[in-house]
C-alpha cells in the first residue's frame, strides 16, 4: 500500500487535493522518497517539494492571526475539541502511519495515537491557568493593576521524526489556544504521519489561516524561521540543528526560540536497587523505540556490589526482546527497526567509536534478520571501567538501542558520572533511601529526574525540559503555554481627578 499526499496546506486546503499531478511533479523543487524502514522494499509515499509555496504558508499565516488572536478564548476551546472528536475518529489511520513511517511497533504507535486527544483535556485543564489574567486591586493608591496575557504571533513548529505527532500536537494546541497562528513543518521521514494530523484540524473547521502546514527541506525551514513576520520558533530534534536554528535567526530579538534538544541520559542503580523492579524500567528506558528516544538511557551507573547481577539479568533480557516489522508480525514486537539507513550507520559508528574508546562488549550489535529486510539492529550493551569527559562514548548521544554500563562505589562518583555529558535531559535513580534520591534531585543537572521509574515516557502535567545542550530553558508539556504569550502590565483608573496644578515644576 501506497501512502498518500495531498501536499502543502495553507488558506484552510491542502495545494493538492486529490494527490500529486504529472504537473506538480515537473514543477517541484525537490523530491523525497520514503522507504518503510521495516521493509525497505515496500515504497511509502514520493513527496514533491515546492518552495514556492512558502511564501503563501507564511502569507496565510498572517492572515489569520489578524482574526484567530481576536476569537474569544471559549471559542478557541471548542475548536480544539473538535479537533479532538476528529483525533479520536482517525486514531487507527494515524498509528498505521506512524507505525509504517518511523518503524515503532503498532501497540506503540496506538499509544502515541490516542494522546493526541488526551493532550486536549490537559492543554485546557492545566496549562491554561498559567496564562490567565490577573487583576490586582489598588497596586497604587486607587489604581488597579492587571496582569495581561497576550498572543505572541505567527509560530513555526519544527517537528521530529521519532513523535511526529505527539509532541508538535503538544506545541500547536498551547499556541492556538493562546490565540497564535501555526505552520507546521514536519520531519521530511515523516510527513503523511503529520498531515493526518492537519486532516484533524481540518476537519474540525478551523478559521481560514490558523492552520498551515508545509513539507520540504532545510531551506524550507530556514526560509520561514528567518522572516521577519514569524514570532515564535519551536524546535524537537538534535543540538547539532538546534544550533544552526540559532544561528539562521541571528541578532533577531523579536523571535522566541524554544528547544527541546537530545540528551545523554544516565540511570543509577544504587546497592539496595529492587533488581526485579529495575529490570523491567531499564529494558524500557534503553530500548523502546529502538532507543530513538531523546529520554532513551544510554549508561547505567551500577554499584558494585549489584554490577555482576544487574549486568547478567539485564543482558539476558534484552536477549529475550522481539524484533519486527512494525505493522506485519505474529506476536508483538518490543522494538522495530531504526528509522533509516543514515540512523544505522550512525548507531554502527557510535559503536565502534566506543569500543575504540575502552568499551568492552557485553552483547554485540547485529544486523537483525527478520522477515523482511529492513533497518533492523538488535539491543546492544558495552561495559566502562571508568568515565572520563575525554571519552565520546559518555559525551555523544547515540539515538539507538545501546546502554553502557559504568560502576561506582560512593554516589557522589555516580553524581560526577551523570554530569559528566555536557547533556542534562533526564536521569533516573534506583534506591530505596529517599535521602539519596533527594541527593541526586539536588545535584544532578537534568531537567528530569526519576525515582525508581524510566527515564522514558512523562507526564504531560508537568514540563518536559533540559538544561545544558538538551535545550534553552523552555520546557514543554504543561509549561509549553508559557512560551506561547507574553505578559504585558497596566494601570487602571477611573479617578478623574488629576489637575494640572498639581505636576510639580510647572511655571
């Protein structure tokens, strides 16, 4: 089965509304091709891109935000619940593509499916207090101050490969709820998983404008963040891009910029670790999603006096874990293939490197023979004797199913260990000790920290977020509506009674 695209979306429809012509395609830019990673010989979908679409993506952008900002805000929230009947209605749709396009197994992909239509309830429930107005009675004698929430402009929401809906639904719902126009530029491995989700939108009746949507390349996205007209900028991918984000917008002061980059991601096991429990929440943590997770654990920081134990048991239940197509299988799979043939040869160079560098192999990375030929890699596990900032193996994130485990004796050695990286997204501790736990919640730099729980998966009620080159102190989840308003201040009164006679140095 053929995937379908229907093309770029702007002025409330799509460019192509019946698919692509002969005619679109001698008159594209560029074309992308999309193999499923779990059977690169089936042919997803062929994108044609047209930059000269751009400018009308950002033209109707505009448009709408002069309407869409001035909509009240009860208005706002019944669009998004329609949007969320139309989410509920296309579920199914939606995960098969996820599934066919990032190669996640199905079970995973429904999962990420039905929390489109759960981010509603928790965008309007808990996000939306923070930006409520305030009224605070006579700041000054007799006058009241108030506390303004406004709408920040047109948005750019740059979308990842690995989430892609889930996590730029996240940002596009906290923008249009604050009164902001999107344009929506999803990954380029990715796109028919995205324009389903602009079908939702669709469908749900939106303003002429507030929805855009346009697929293409570096330059279409380079092109959109540096015009002057877009406001806010929201980026979910590596630091390498983050970077060239920011530099592309330059000395531009006008734009906001939130990243939520990779991380390093570390989980120690102290001596009184619950091991059976453990084992479960590590396999998740390093593997699911073939470890193209940002949370993914990359090293596991053992003690001693558990290393041998923990290290045997884990590595015979990695061994245990199913690999498969992502859609085509008898029984479910755990994990599926990495996401493209550049992710492989990524995943097989970080390895090598490692290994290079000191790390021992306790279970080797293969080429994985399954049904269909695909981008498949089986877990791996390597051993340090000692981290040094100087070895890449703890520095670089690796974005596939690898962990490396790393002993300590004292936990402030596991502390130094975890800070090692000049990452700092999420770390998890196992302990039983809450003092311990209240140590690393103290000083370990990472925007989220765990007890006894995963690094992977989070909570859309609280913020989701990294300190040093896992992003720019912007989180997202239940904060993501910060970044989508700003605050203005002012003074009001109804007392008329100021005269002229009474400003002090007047003749």
């Amino acid at each position: 089965m053929k995937l379908t695209l229907r093309g770029d979306y702007f002025n409330a429809q799509f460019s192509s509304p019946s698919g692509i012509s002969e005619s679109d395609i001698s008159k594209s830019d560029e074309q992308i091709q999309k193999l499923c990673p779990g059977d690169t010989s089936h042919l997803l979908w062929e994108a044609q891109v047209n930059y000269q679409n751009i400018d009308k993506v950002i033209e109707s952008a505009n448009y709408g935000y002069k309407t869409w900002r001035k909509v009240p805000l009860e208005e706002r929230i019944n669009f998004l619940k329609r949007f969320q009947e139309e989410a509920v209605k296309r579920k199914e749709d939606i995960a098969n593509a996820i599934a066919l396009e990032t190669g996640k197994p199905l079970w995973e992909s429904l999962t990420e499916a039905a929390a489109i239509a759960g981010k509603v309830n928790v965008t309007i429930a808990d996000s939306l207090e923070r930006v409520r107005n305030i009224k605070i009675e006579s700041v000054l004698p007799d006058i009241d101050g108030h506390i303004i929430f406004k709408p920040i402009g047109p948005t750019l929401v740059i979308g990842p490969f690995n989430f892609p809906c889930h996590l730029a639904n996240g940002q596009i719902l906290s923008a249009l709820l604050t009164g902001n126009t999107i344009i929506f530029k999803p990954s380029e491995k990715t796109m028919v998983s995205s324009q389903l989700l602009i079908e939702c939108f669709h469908a749900a009746g939106f303003p002429k404008g507030v929805i855009n949507f346009i697929n293409g390349t570096v330059k279409t996205t380079q092109d959109i963040l540096r015009h002057p007209t877009i406001k806010a900028i929201f980026f979910t991918g590596s630091h390498a891009v983050g970077k060239k984000i920011l530099e592309a917008v330059g000395t531009d002061v006008s734009k906001l910029i939130a990243l939520e980059l990779g991380g390093k991601n570390s989980s120690i096991m102290h001596s009184d670790t619950d091991i059976n429990h453990a084992l479960p929440e590590l396999l998740r943590a390093c593997f699911l999603s073939a470890g193209q997770r940002c949370t993914s654990t990359s090293v596991v920081i053992a003690h001693r006096t558990i290393q041998e134990e923990l290290i045997q048991k884990f590595k015979e239940a990695a061994q245990k874990i199913i690999i498969d197509h992502p859609t085509k299988f008898k029984v479910d799979p755990f994990m599926g293939p990495l996401i493209d043939q550049l992710a492989v040869d990524k995943y097989d160079q970080s390895l090598k490197l490692g290994e290079d560098n000191g790390a021992e192999i306790i279970l080797p990375n293969t080429h994985f023979k399954g049904s269909f030929d695909g981008y498949y890699r089986s877990p791996s596990i390597h051993f340090l004797k000692k981290a040094v900032k100087s070895n890449p193996f703890t520095q670089e994130e690796i974005f596939g199913p690898n962990c490396t485990f790393i002993p300590y004796d004292e936990i402030e050695e596991a502390i130094e260990i975890a800070n090692i990286s000049d990452y700092g997204l999420a770390a998890s501790i196992f302990t039983q000790d809450k003092s311990i736990y209240h140590q690393c919640l103290q000083d370990i730099d990472a925007g989220i920290i765990n007890l006894n729980r995963s690094t992977v998966g989070a909570s859309s009620r609280l913020p989701f977020g990294g300190v040093k080159n896992s992003g720019n102190f912007h989180p997202a989840a239940v904060s993501m509506i910060d970044h989508t308003a700003h605050m203005i201040s002012s003074l009001e009164t109804m007392d008329n009674s100021s005269k002229l006679e009474d400003v002090k140095g007047l003749k």
